[in-house]
C-alpha cells in the first residue's frame, strides 16, 4: 500500500475548449471557497482554467520539485486517423503525469471530461498506489453508449459530478456515486448580453450563427458544408455570421480566419454570437445546449465516414446526438411524440441545402416557431437553477477534508 503523505494541492486536467470552461468556473469557485489552495492548482488546462489559477506563474513540466503544467492542445485531437500516430506521445504524456501525481500527492485529482484519456489515467494512478481522492467532473456519457465504462467509475472514483439530472440518475442506479444540483451553463449563461461592437455589426440585418465548432476534427469535416450553408443564406438576403472560438490555437484559429474571408466573421464568445441571431447551425456538441438555454433554435450536424456511423448506430443507445433533443424526448417515446426539438443532420444528410431548408421551417412558419420556443422553456427547466460551479467546489472541498481525515470509502469494489 502507498503510505505517501496527502499534500494540500490539488491537480485538474482537461482536454479541449469546453473542458476548459468548466475548469475555469470551477478553479474561480474552488479558490473562492478557499482561498489557501491559490498556488496549489496545477495540472493539465486551457488558457482560462491557467487564468483562474492566477496566469502563468505555473512551471513546465521540466521543473523538478515544482507544481507542474501542461496545455490542453495535447489533446485536443479526434478521430482515429489523428489519435493512432499521437499514441506513444499520449502514452508518454500518461506516464509523465501519473509520476508528478505521485511525486506531488495531491488531496485531490479532478479529471474533467476527455474520457478516453481521463478513464486511463485514473486506472494507471489507483495501480500506482494513488491514494488521494478521485473525481469525474463531467463523467463520460455512459447512458447513452459505451456503458461498460460504468464498471471503470465505480472501481476508480470517489465521486462523479455530471451535467445533467438523467446522467446523475443513471450513475446512481449503476452505483457509482454521483452528486448534481445544476448545470454550470445555466449560472454563466444568466447574465450572456451582446456586446455593443456586435450590436453595431448586424444592425439591421438578419444574423444566423454558423458554429464550426473547436477541434481541428470538426472544422475539418464541416466547414465546407457551412461555407456552402451561408453562400445560400447570403444569396436570400440573411447575414450569416461564423464564430472563432476564443480558444482555438493561433494556426487554426488563422487557418478559420482565411477559409472564411469574405463572410462575417465573430471571434468573441460564441454565445454572444448565437444571442445575437435569429438561429443557429453547426457542429453538434455543447453549443447546441447554449443555444437552447439561450432560447435559439439550432440546426446540428454532424459528418463520420460511413463506418464509424454504422458502428455507432450499433453501440448508441439514444436516438439523438443532441442533448436538448435528449431533454425533449417523450418517456417512453412512440409514435406520436413530438419531433425533435433541434434537427439532426448526419453524414450525408448534412448538406447546405437541407440546412437552410429545416432554417426556414422555423423562421418561415410562426406555428411551429412559437411550438419551438414553448419546448426550449420545457428543456431549460429540467437544467437546473443554481451555481453549478460553486457546488462543484463544494463538493470537492468536501471530499479533500474527509481523504485528508480518514480513509477513503466512496469506491465501490466489482
């Protein structure tokens, strides 16, 4: 058994852009609530989670004896063509932080989303004798595929933390312990205005928002469809309006900006961009939550080679890809519920054409609009009304003292 002495820091990784988020609101709330941990977050982060720990006064991970820090942009890939080369880094990467974790002892170690990478880490840091708490923020959605990985959540962690009251549900009833009280959305999302420059920029026009989305994997199989969806939306007199994610690298951030000349572009929060619009399309992920909290109708798409959609068909267990669909559906669904809230365009169904034609079935017909807007009230009451990340600080807190004070009892043995 590893006897080493629990230290008072703690270590939190993520691995893309909206991971980054959460771990910035979460880090602001954790040091809020306790103000003698500034200093002593380290870990894996974006360049908002690194600015709630106080900007870069972590050390590399070279710095021996030192609180260590590594980008996200390590992994911030997708697909299988891209993650088989990135192995032996990855593996690497695995290794490197496994031994800093136990050089360091955090009293806790927080793994936020990045499932594929974070469900390995955990396995390798309880082989490695890691006896400091270990928690899911944003556990990997095994009510909808994949649930085997229920059995890695109930034999590595003490706590997971999800987004949503169903996958709080769901982890319960396959014992795994799990705590929620709202989605972090719901408290940054409160107060989103439109910023006066944007305002000013689509006054008097009909904005849509065009989301490409954050990872090098969604632009690359889905800005063409985008750029041909707004070729179309300019030609009927609409202004179509494509966000830059802050967070993208420099290179790809660059790379957004050439393919896009000529339309208008918007490089701050996208939310405030989707506030800003008559509606939304794009890449399905958790813009299209933003989007219904913001009261936004969205067309989502999404592109896979015709293998892995055949795969996943198999291995899904929801007929959605989009959460606010998932919040919307009838229990037990049949045949006469209600349509999706939000279309589903996949593959090679996702064409310019068909976008602006499920576009226009909202905008064009004030029945189905004020139908459409009832639904995305239904779906945003079943997210929950208070600070999310203040409750995940809480909870994490919480679970600190008690690994500090006694043994742990949260992990449930197979």
């Amino acid at each position: 058994m590893n006897n080493a002495v629990i230290h008072n820091n703690i270590f939190v990784s993520c691995g893309e852009v909206s991971g980054d988020l959460y771990a910035a609101d979460f880090i602001s709330a954790l040091l809020a609530r306790r103000p003698d941990m500034r200093g002593q977050v380290w870990g894996m982060m974006g360049p908002k989670a690194l600015a709630a720990c106080g900007g870069p006064g972590l050390c590399p991970p070279a710095e021996k004896g030192l609180l260590p820090h590594w980008s996200y942009e390590a992994l911030k890939m997708m697909g299988i063509a891209e993650v088989i080369p990135a192995l032996p880094r990855i593996l690497r990467l695995r290794r490197a932080m496994v031994q800093a974790i136990m050089e360091h002892q955090p009293a806790a170690v927080v793994l936020i989303d990045s499932p594929d990478y974070h469900l390995a880490l955990a396995a390798a840091l309880r082989r490695a004798g890691y006896r400091g708490r270990l928690i899911s923020l944003i556990p990997p959605t095994v009510w909808a595929w994949r649930s085997g990985r229920v059995k890695n959540l109930r034999r590595d962690f003490d706590l997971c933390l999800p987004l949503f009251s169903f996958e709080h549900r769901f982890l319960l009833e396959h014992g795994v312990r799990s705590l929620w009280m709202a989605h972090p959305l719901v408290q940054s999302l409160r107060n989103c205005s439109v910023p006066d420059e944007l305002k000013h920029r689509l006054s008097g026009s009909r904005p849509v928002a065009l989301m490409p989305g954050s990872r090098r994997y969604d632009i690359k199989f889905h800005l063409d469809t985008l750029l041909g969806t707004a070729r179309i939306l300019r030609d009927e007199g609409f202004l179509p309006v494509f966000s830059i994610a802050p967070g993208l690298s420099a290179p790809l951030a660059e790379e957004l900006r050439q393919r896009t000349r000529g339309f208008e572009v918007w490089e701050g929060e996208g939310r405030e961009l989707m506030a800003a619009s008559l509606a939304v399309a794009g890449v399905s992920g958790t813009v299209a939550v933003e989007a219904m909290l913001l009261r936004r109708f969205m067309v989502v798409i999404y592109n896979l080679n015709r293998v892995t959609y055949a795969l996943l068909k198999l291995m899904v267990r929801t007929p959605h890809i989009s959460i606010p669909n998932y919040l919307t559906e009838a229990e037990p669904p049949d045949e006469s519920s209600e349509k999706p809230l939000y279309p589903e365009l996949l593959c090679s169904r996702a064409t310019p054409e068909a976008i602006v034609t499920e576009l226009h079935r909202y905008l064009d017909d004030p029945a189905r609009k004020t139908e459409i807007d009832r639904r995305l009230e239904d779906a945003r009451g079943a997210m929950g009304v208070d600070d999310a990340a203040a409750f995940w600080a809480k909870c994490v807190a919480e679970e600190m003292e008690q690994g500090q004070s006694g043994p742990l009892t949260g992990r449930k043995a197979l």
